[in-house]
C-alpha cells in the first residue's frame, strides 16, 4: 500500500503543479492530470501484477514420494 500513496501524493503534486501554469487553459490543465492519473495507473497496474508473483515458480508435487502403510 505504500507505493500507492506514493502514486497518490505524487499526482496530487502534479496537479497542484499544473494548475499554477498560467499559460495553459482550464481544458489542457485537465487532460495533463487525466493523462497523469493513466500514466500512474498504468505503472500501478504493472508493479502489482510483477509484484504478487514474487518471482517464485509454482509448488509442484513431487511424484517420487511413495506413501507406504
């Protein structure tokens, strides 16, 4: 969860960033957060799908183990 705050502040910074641009009008500032908002979402999306397989291979089972009774 951490590194999603992290994305959060850093867009929050972002459009605090944006929005003191003079030069740009109301519409470029929004599509410059939307595509910031995407652009963040992306990277989330790619850290946590690498992250959750940890780089482990899957448990298999071992056939060579006999049970005896």
């Amino acid at each position: 969860m951490g590194i999603t705050a992290l994305f959060v502040i850093l867009v929050v910074i972002l459009i605090f960033l944006v929005s003191y641009i003079p030069k740009l009008t109301f519409r470029k500032k929004i599509f410059i957060a939307i595509a910031a908002l995407l652009v963040c979402l992306a990277v989330l999306a790619f850290v946590f799908a690498t992250q959750f397989g940890g780089g482990r291979e899957p448990v298999q089972e071992n056939e060579t183990l006999e049970i005896t009774k």
